[in-house]
C-alpha cells in the first residue's frame, strides 16, 4: 500500500498544481475526493486487495488555517489532520473489502470545513457521484518482469484503458519503488492510449528487488457548489506487483574483472613514463 499511497499524493500534487494555475480563490488551492480500488498481480493474474478513501483539501501553507473536518453521507464528522508533505488538511481510510469501503463512502456530498487561521473560516463541498471507474490495470507481460537485463531498455506492455463513462479526465501512471521505498520511475500522466512504456537501459540496478504500481486514473473535475474553488473527484484504479532484476552471469563479472585488472595494468605502465616527462 506504500507505494499506492505516494502515488496518489504525488497524482493529487501535479492535479492542484495545475487547477491552481487556472485560478483559485483565498487560500485553497483544490479539494478532491475518491473511493479508490486496489489491486496486485502476480504470476497466478490480477485480484483485489481492497481500496482506500482518500479527501484532501489543499493549502497555500500550514497557517492558513487551524483545523478542518469533513462531513459526508450523513456519517459521523470525521476531524481532518494536516499533511506537511502536501500542504493539505486530510482523512484516509482503507479496507481490504472494497465494496465494504463503497458502503462507508458513498455517493453524496462531501463538506469540507476549515476553521480559520491567517485566513478565514471557509467551506468546499463536492458533489460526490461514484461509479466513474475504469477497467483494471494489468501488465500484461509481467511475468517477462522477473529477472529482467536492467543493463538493456524494457518495454512494459499494459492492457487497453477503459475509461469511465462520466469521467472527464483520464491518465495513466507508472511508477518503480526500490526496496528502500525510493521512486526510481515515475512515467509523469500518459494518455489513456498508452499501451506500452519503455524503461531505459541503467534506470534499475542488477540484482535488485522493487514492486511497480500502475494507476488508471479517471476524474471528474470542476468546481465547488459552496464557493467556488477547484475540486477534482478521483476514481484511481491501482494495480501494484513485484519485480526482480537478474544477476549478471558469472561470465560477465569476469569480463567486468578483467576490464579491471587491464586498466589498472595501463596505468601502471603509464607512471614511469609521466614521472621521465616531468
């Protein structure tokens, strides 16, 4: 799930980065909101592991304002926490049943309520409508994935998109996390078109362990119906999964070694010749 987590936040960034050009007013920025399906593939296919609700109002700065809440569906307020990483006020929440996670958080009207800090109290309300979703994400030659040459480039090849009927946006992502929790790829948004993405030569290192995550991405994007601001609903479908990177053959180490040795070998032949020019 890390991995699908960073991807959404880094999705939702370049998203308010964007809306935030076209013009906002005060200090929001956006506000999104989505009920966001999961998946892994392995080498028995694809299945689900859940999802996670995701409701995030974006700010200038952590000053603007000083708490936040998020009403919906007449549940229960839930209180909102400020992320630093993206200048935000949110709440999350996941369960490894999706449509469990559909019932929690259905079709509806989302309120946002920020209490005021440099900036006014305000409120942004998205009009929720559920069910603009794509088809699942697959990478349709993972199992070339396993122990791939990382000296050579690799194409992935993904199934068609599919996109939502009432989405007005769609994008794809593709993204490769080292073991350490690093992005080493990140494709940026590609058109729903894509079929294929190519990773160049040298991007992963030999030997190495990393888990990919690839997100349809379908929204709905508009404008609040309280005051006006940016707001996007995001339908993100992921699919997340594993890849290894073969070790070199034992013939090529030596190759490797004995490109060494004859360096260090004309270097040394070099020496004398340097210190009789000085």
């Amino acid at each position: 799930m890390r991995t699908v987590r960073k991807s959404i936040h880094l999705v939702g960034l370049a998203a308010a980065g964007l809306l935030a050009a076209a013009g906002a007013q005060a200090q929001v920025m956006d506000a999104d909101v989505g009920v966001n399906p999961t998946y892994s593939e392995t080498l028995s296919g694809v299945s689900s592991t859940g999802g996670f609700f995701s409701a995030r109002a974006f700010v200038t700065s952590s000053g603007d304002y000083s708490g936040g809440s998020l009403s919906y569906g007449g549940l229960p307020v839930a209180p909102l926490s400020y992320v630093a990483g993206d200048v935000a006020w949110e709440f999350s929440d996941s369960n490894s049943d999706f449509s469990a996670l559909q019932t929690l958080y259905p079709p509806g009207d989302y309120v946002f309520s920020l209490l005021a800090g440099s900036q006014p109290a305000t409120s942004i309300g998205i009009d929720y409508v559920g069910g603009a979703y794509s088809n699942v994400p697959d990478v349709t030659n993972f199992a070339a994935l396993q122990g791939l040459n990382a000296s050579k480039p690799f194409t992935v090849d993904l199934n068609t998109y599919i996109p939502g009927a009432v989405a007005n946006a769609s994008f794809i992502f593709f993204s490769i996390t080292n073991s350490s929790g690093t992005v080493v790829y990140s494709s940026g948004g590609l058109s729903d078109t894509t079929t294929s993405i190519t990773i160049g030569a040298g991007t992963l290192a030999a030997g190495g362990s990393y888990s990919f995550d690839l997100l349809y991405s379908n929204r709905i994007t508009g404008s609040d119906y309280i005051n006006g601001y940016p707001v996007t609903q995001f339908y993100d479908t992921h699919t997340d999964g594993s890849l290894t990177t073969a070790v070199p053959e034992p013939s090529t180490w030596a190759m490797l070694l004995m490109g060494f040795v004859g360096t260090g070998f004309m270097m040394r032949r070099r020496a004398p010749a340097m210190v009789k020019a000085a």
